[in-house]
C-alpha cells in the first residue's frame, strides 16, 4: 500500500474510493549514528527539527516549526520539539498534523522541510525518514527515505499543494545548508 | 477488546472480580437476583437491593442514581447460585419518568477492575416497561458468562421478580421502592432530568465533618454522579464511597481490589479526600451524523474528569476554533486584498493597458479573482460558524450557573453549592466576523488577578457616547454583579465581600448587596471608612502571609476569617490619601496570592493625579469593561474580542432570589 516515493515523484492524495483526504500527518523519524571507534556506545545527540511553511501564490503565510507548533488558523500543528531522535524503531520523532480542510482558501503549498539545529550533517544521522499519514485511519500514504547521508544539514522533503478539488504530495528531497527553517528559503522558493 | 453485545448474545468473562457499569439518563434502582439452574430465586435472601446492598460476591448502591458500579465476585457466589440477573428499575414516586420508553436507553458495561470495558450492552427498544432485566452472568460448564438479555416488565420490579419464580415478589419490591425512596430523602432531588448533560459535576465529596456518622450507605459503590445534583446536605455521604476510609463487609474488598487484611477488615490505601481514580464514566456519546453532514454537537464533548471540567474544556475548544478559523478568514483576504492590489498596480504600470479595453478586463479580472477567493473564505467561515452555533445551542443550556449567563434557567434553580467551582463566567466575547456566537469567557478559581471595572468614558461600539455618570453607574452594576456571582458560587461563608464607597455616591447599585445582607458590613463612607477597611484587609494579608512564610498556618488567631476576601472599591480615588493608595497596591500585588482579592470600579483618567505611581496597579488588574468593548486578546492569535459583561436581565429578580439564599445559607452557617 505504501508507496516508496523517489525525488521529484508526485503522488495524488485522492483515496482510492475517490473521497479525499481530511488529515494527514507528516512524520519525521531518526536515530542518531553510532560514532566509530571507542565508546561507541556513546551516541551523540542530534537535534533534527520539522518545519512547514505554508504558501499563498509563493508568498510563505505562515510557519509551523518547534517555536510556532500551531498555524495561526489552526490548521497545520506540530506535535512538539524531539531533542534527540528516536530511541526507538521506526516511529515518528516529529510530526505535523495538516487538517487539509481547515487550510485557508488562498494557501496552495505546504512545504516541509528538515534541518539539523545541532549541527551535524545528514552522514551522522541513521534511518532518518518522512513519511505522510491519513491521520483518519493511520495507513501511511507515502514514505521518503532521506537518501544516503549527505554532507548537509537540511533538505527540503516534500510539499502537499492544492491539485484540482484536492490535495498532491511531491516528494522534493533537495539538501540545502541551515539551521531553521528561515536559511531554507532560498532553496524553498524554487521548487514551489 | 470490548464485545458490543446485542441481545441474546453471550461472551465468556475473563475473570471473577468485574464491575457492572450502568448509566442511564435518569436516576434507576440497581439491583441484581441470584438463581439457581432454572432461574430460579430461593427467596428474598437471594435478591441484592438497595435495601439490602450486600451478598456474598455482590454489592449494590443503596440509592438510585444515573450511574451504578455493581460489584462482583464470582468466585464469592454461592456455588448453588447458576445465574446472577442484573435488573435496573425505575423508582417510584419523585418526579422521575415512570417507563423507560421515555428516558435515553440505559448503557450497561463489564468491566474489570481497571475499568477495561469486557463487553457492553445498550438496552434498546423499551417502552412502557419500568423494570428490566439488563443482563445474566450465567455458570456455563464450570466458566462464567455474560449474556445481553434486556428483558423488560410493564408491571416493574413484582413483575419482574414474580417472573423468577419468587414467592414474596411483592413484598419485596415494595420494600425496595421504600428503601429508594428513603435513600432520596437524604439528598436534594435531581431537576428535572432534561439532558445527560444536566448530570451534576463529580467534584470532590464534602468534607464529612468529624461527628457526622457515616452512614452505611456510603460504600464504594456508590453511584458517581448520584441523583443528587452538585450540592448535598452538610453531612451527607460522600459521593465517592471509593474513597470511604472505613469499607466493610465481605462483598466491600471484592471490589476495591485490594487483598483483605487477615483480620480487623480490609484497609483502604487510597487517600480520603482525593479524587476518584476510577476512569470516569465516558462522555455523553454523539447522535450518528447524517451521510454528508458533520457531526452534531454535544454538550460535555471534551475531556475531563467531570462534567464541569468537560465543559469548561468544550469552551475552551470552542473558543481556539473560532479564534482559528477567524484567522484563517482574515488572512484569506488579507491576501486576496493584497494581491489584488499588486494586480491593479501592474496594470496600471504597463503601458499597453492605457489603450482599448484591455486595461479594464485586467482590473476586472483582478477583481473578480479578489471577489472568488473572498467568497471562499467566507463560505469556510460561514461553515465552521455554523458548526459553533450548533455547538454553543446545546452548550450553553448545559452550563452549570457559575458558567451559565444570569438568564439561563439553571440560576432559577440555584442552591448554595457545597463546591468551588472550577471556574466563573465573566461575560460574553465575540468577533466581528460571526456576530452569530457569543463565547462564555470563563475564569479559573480562585482568581489570579483582581479585577478592573473601567468606568473611564469609553468611545463604546454603538458609537452611543454614555456620559461619565452614566458609565459610572454601569460600572457599578457590573461590579455588582461579577460580585453577585462569586459570592454565589461559593460555599456559604467561604467568600466575602467588602465595599469601599466613600461618597456613598453607589448606594443604588449596591443595593442588591447590601439589602440582601450578604456583606461583611455595610459599605464603608468617607476617609476614616476607607482607611479602616484597608488596615483590615492589609493586616489579615500580612497575617496570612507571615503564618505561611513562617510554615505555621495553624497559628493564626483564632477570630481570623479564612475565606476569599474580595474589596469592591468605588470612586476610586475618592477619599483616597497617599497611604490608603499604598495599601491598595499592596493588596492588588499580595492578595491574591493569601485569598484577598480586588475589584475596582473606577476611571483611570480620574487618578491621573498619582501619576505613574498607579500604572502597575492597573496593569495587575484585569480590564473588564461596563459596556461591549473590544479589548481583550485569545492566547493563540490575539484578535481583539468584543466583550460583553455578564449583566442580569432587566426587570429579572434573580439576582434578588440568589442572592438571598446565599445571605440565608451564610446566617446557617453563623457568619
């Protein structure tokens, strides 16, 4: 049923029984990679942080990040800051809940983005991923796997824009350098 | 995990010990028969009832009540008992209905004693029956089961019990309705059961007061909720027998679930006067929507552990999502505003458009796109509202008096609450935007922060300028009546109020107060008046501050006054000298914190006199207006609602009639 999703694809969000979709959630899971060597035990905190911005015509509106987890129109939320990553296996660290229905007439883009506030580069992180959830029923629509580790601290996941009546996803996967979501705007606004 | 029985349908039973949940809209007698292999019952020792609650493996409320906790052991049943017939009944006489057709169906759920549902079962289909057999726990090959009978009997418990064989069916269900009804007579009688969501909060029990005796009824299965609405009479059981320090009897340990001390009877771990941990029972469940619509709303639709705390939540909720949605509509056209600027602009900077008509099919189109996407929005806003009028039409008939406004009939039926409520209504907000739906702006108890009647002459929305007498007058009144409510929504002599009116320019307002008798004493005049209220009050502060400092909350004299304080303060700064001002602003920065508490009704610009001395005084207060004004801010957006105080209707008396039980229960109680 998941659908593994590759740079650049789009997937539609329609249900299969043709309703679409009320709510979903982005999900962002990762572990913290063991250093090498002695005390390799000692695995060394990364602080990865979900971010969504949403978009008027290109404008960015609003955002939902660990400092505003609420949009101001209530429709995108964010479920709180995870410090660490996952000490478990494979659940969402993070997560942004969208209520596609509540979102503003004029916004037409959510991008989600990823960035390391700590610093480390994606080569030290493990198993990192994003995926989307109908939140309604809990299947998982789509996931993205961030793609080998490269030497960057962010990267632009994906976006859920306004497609005809309903909803698409568009798996981005483009690395960018930053802290938050803010240094991200320059490598956002092409892909919009 | 849990089993939907419906009827005639059976389900094994895990284990021995388990809890039968019942809920109903209305107050039932619960009860259950034990029978042998026929269903038979061997005579009246074999029928648990309120008049007689305890059997081996079985124990019953002595009342009537909307909700039941029946326990079971089964492994304490008579191994000559086959079948253990739980049976709910109307009780006769009162004002409650007399046939279950016209109650909502009653909901009975196995629990264990977690309070994980085993199976549930909703009796359906009634009509003209009073007495019902809800469900049978049956020995099938030496393992227990449960199966859904919902048997009723027009003729009610005789019926009912003639129908198991019982010789004395009669007799018996006579003294059952006698022991209900005497069970009734302890406690102040339901309203009239309208809605579920007219149940009473399951707050903490009154404190039994040392020399009450406990009477026997208060065992731990006595009904949350029980028909007694919020208050008791002093000295009535607690409401929440799970709590009851000294349990006995046999069947007492099977349901606490705690391991019966070898001798001298159980002990019951759980602290007395805390809260029930027991989950409370679930929320009122919405009606199935129709295809296509959302869900229609029901009052208490939010978590809580009563149906006070649900509804201060749903409020709550209703509050965030009109601040959100409203700012989803604004942003919405914020933008489209904003867009169809820059269109215009672009048209107008491009020189071809200064020829022909295609300049003005430009600005048309901009307009019509500006005019779309407002629609839209207003069609999402218009949606949402409507779903919060639906919401705040059961919500508000469901409110309880402190959150109810003064015309809700629930402040006809006022008594003298034995509780603090959780919170207090203080008026009405609302947005421009959807005029429709008035917000109740509701305010924790005690209060955190004193409170500041602007009587200042205020540009009020109308655009109807009250002169400054008149604002004064209004002020008054409002301070009136947010000072009505606080005292009625606290126990009898646990609040009290103090008025400083040293022009003696406010005796029509204060006229309520002080003819009903609820104020400590007569309203303070003149200079000496105001000083003598203010080293009062100012001593008692320090007092309890010292005593709490110090750790020894027991060394303060004995005459001290603990109730909540409240200082109605008019005319400020009429008859106010440098010190007084002082004593003022120490009271508005300590007092809340020992319980004193401060309302000023007064006109900044009249004080302007002190200068900045007095700005943080008005900053700690909380700006409530005499009249609709839109200065106050939601935590999440900051849109600037219009607030309405919460005044008693015009000609209306109830204020007269509330407030003079509450004189009454405070001369009962000789304060």
């Amino acid at each position: 049923m998941t659908v593994n999703m590759t740079k650049g694809q789009a997937i539609s969000l329609q249900k299969s029984d043709g309703g679409s979709l009320t709510s979903v959630r982005m999900g962002l899971g990762w572990q913290a990679a063991p250093r090498r060597g002695l005390f390799g035990s000692r695995t060394r905190e990364i602080d990865l942080d979900a971010s969504a911005v949403l978009f008027a015509d290109k404008q960015p509106v609003d955002v939902v990040f660990f400092r505003h987890l609420v949009s101001d129109d209530g429709s995108v939320r964010h479920t709180g800051d995870n410090l660490v990553g996952g000490v478990g296996q494979g659940g969402d660290d993070e997560a942004i809940l969208v209520d596609l229905q509540r979102v503003p007439v004029h916004i037409d883009q959510i991008v989600f983005t990823v960035n390391s506030f700590t610093g480390q580069t994606f080569q030290e992180v493990q198993n990192a991923f994003c995926r989307l959830v109908d939140e309604t029923n809990g299947q998982e629509l789509a996931r993205y796997t961030l793609a080998g580790g490269g030497a960057f601290t962010a990267q632009i996941m994906a976006k859920v824009n306004r497609s005809g009546q309903g909803w698409a996803m568009t798996a981005i996967g483009t690395p960018a350098n930053g802290r938050t979501f803010q240094d991200l705007m320059p490598a956002i606004l092409p892909v919009l | 995990m849990t089993a939907e029985l419906t009827r005639g349908q059976n389900h094994p039973l895990p284990r021995a010990r388990l809890e039968i949940r019942v809920s109903a809209g209305t107050p039932v007698v619960a009860g259950a028969t034990l029978g042998d292999e026929n269903g038979t019952i061997h005579g009246v020792e074999r029928v648990v009832h309120p008049g007689a609650p305890t059997l081996p493996g079985l124990e019953v409320s002595r009342q009537a009540a909307a909700d039941h906790r029946l326990a079971v052991d089964l492994d304490a049943v008579p191994d000559a008992v086959h079948r253990v017939s739980v049976l709910l009944a109307l009780p006769i006489g009162g004002r409650g209905p007399a046939r279950f057709g016209a109650v909502a169906a009653p909901f009975v759920a196995v629990t264990d004693l977690d309070g994980d549902e085993v199976a549930s079962y909703t009796i359906t289909g009634l009509e003209a029956e009073s007495a019902v057999v809800a469900l049978e726990l049956y020995r099938r090959q030496g393992a227990w089961k449960v199966r859904a009978v919902g048997q009723g009997y027009a003729g009610g418990l005789a019926e009912l019990l003639a129908d198991q064989k019982l010789p004395e069916a009669h007799q018996l269900a006579a003294s059952i309705h006698e022991a209900v009804a005497s069970g009734l007579a302890r406690s102040i009688p339901a309203p009239p059961a309208a809605a579920p969501a007219h149940r009473p909060d399951h707050g903490t029990p009154p404190p039994t007061g040392p020399g009450t005796p406990v009477p026997p009824a208060s065992s731990p299965y006595d009904p949350q909720g029980a028909s007694a609405p919020g208050p008791q009479t002093p000295g009535a059981p607690g409401r929440h027998g799970a709590q009851q320090p000294y349990p006995g009897g046999p069947g007492e340990s099977a349901t606490t679930g705690q391991p019966a001390a070898p001798a001298g009877g159980p002990i019951d771990y759980s602290h007395p006067r805390r809260q029930n941990t027991a989950p409370p029972p679930p929320p009122p469940a919405a009606p199935p929507a129709e295809p296509g619509q959302p869900a229609r709303p029901v009052a208490g639709d939010a978590t809580g552990w009563s149906m006070e705390e649900r509804l201060y939540n749903q409020v709550w909720g209703m509050f965030e999502d009109l601040a959100r949605t409203t700012a989803a509509y604004r942003s919405a056209v914020d933008f489209a505003d904003s867009r169809m600027e820059k269109e215009l602009d672009q048209v107008l900077a491009d020189p071809r458009s200064r020829i022909g008509g295609q300049g003005d099919a430009a600005r048309e189109g901009a307009r019509a796109r500006h005019g779309q996407l407002v629609a839209q929005a207003r069609e999402v806003l218009d949606r949402d509202v409507a779903q919060l009028v639906a919401e705040a039409e059961v919500v508000e008939p469901a409110l309880p008096a402190a959150f109810a406004r003064w015309d809700n009939p629930v402040w006809h039926a006022y008594r003298v609450p034995m509780e603090i409520p959780m919170a207090l209504r203080l008026g009405d907000l609302h947005l421009p935007e959807a005029d429709r739906i008035r917000i109740p702006m509701l305010m924790r108890l005690p209060l955190e922060r004193g409170l500041w009647i602007d009587s200042g002459r205020s540009a009020s929305l109308d655009g109807s300028f009250a002169d400054s007498h008149e604002m004064r007058r209004l002020g008054l009144e409002t301070a009136v009546a947010h000072a009505a409510r606080l005292l009625a929504v606290y126990p009898a002599g646990e609040f009290t109020v103090h008025v400083i009116d040293p022009a003696g320019s406010g005796a029509q307002a204060l006229a309520p107060l002080v003819q009903s008798g609820v104020l400590a004493a007569p309203p303070a005049q003149g200079a000496a008046g105001t000083a003598d209220v203010l080293a009062r009050l100012t001593q008692r502060v320090d007092l309890v501050q010292m005593a709490l400092r110090g750790g020894a909350p027991d060394a303060l004299p004995p005459g001290l006054d603990t109730s909540q304080q409240l200082l109605i303060v008019n005319d400020f700064p009429h008859g106010f000298d440098d010190r007084a001002v002082n004593q003022l602003r120490y009271l508005a920065d300590e007092g809340p914190a020992v319980g004193v508490h401060l309302m000023m009704v007064a006109d900044r610009e009249e004080s302007a006199g002190f200068g900045p001395l007095l700005d943080p005084l008005w900053r700690s207060l909380l700006r409530l207006t005499p009249v609709a004004d839109d200065h106050l801010a939601d935590p999440w957006v900051g849109h600037a609602w219009t607030y309405e105080p919460s005044l008693v209707p015009p000609g209306s008396q109830v204020l007269q009639q509330v407030l003079a039980q509450v004189a009454a229960a405070r001369r009962s109680w000789g304060r």
